[in-house]
C-alpha cells in the first residue's frame, strides 16, 4: 500500500516522498538531498535514501547539523571550539 500524507494548505492527499504538493504547489518542510532529490526531515544528517551527508558541523552534544560557520549549537547553544 502506498503512504500518503496530507497537504496542510490544501487538504490534497500527496505520495509520501512529494516535495511539493500536486494541487496547490505546497512546498512540505524538509531538507531536500541535492544528490537523489528525497525529502528528508529538516534535522537530517544523512539522506534517508543515499546517504549523502549535508553540509555542516554536526554538535557532538544534541547531534543537531548546525551551519558551517556556526560557532554555537542552534538547538543547545554547545560553543564549538
């Protein structure tokens, strides 16, 4: 059977994988892998179906992927050195 997953703007029942919703072009939250195109949670490390790693510095405290140049974790606030 396939996943659905209902657009929140419009009510349309889209594929489980959609980026964008096919009637009302609802862009769903995540992060989109420039390697194989998958929606991955926002949070996401690795993509779900290649395992390309996103760019950025991992906090060895929360695990949250954090910009390159940031200097403090966005979720814990964990200062990098």
């Amino acid at each position: 059977m396939l996943a659905l997953k209902r657009c929140p703007s419009c009510g349309h029942l889209n594929k489980d994988d959609a980026v964008y919703c096919e009637r009302c072009r609802y862009r769903f939250p995540g992060k989109v892998c420039k390697v194989c195109g998958h929606l991955n949670p926002e949070d996401a490390v690795y993509c779900e179906m290649c395992r390309y790693k996103f760019p950025g510095k991992v906090c060895k405290v929360c695990g949250h992927l954090n910009p390159v140049d940031a200097n403090y974790c966005e979720a814990c606030r964990y200062e990098f050195v």
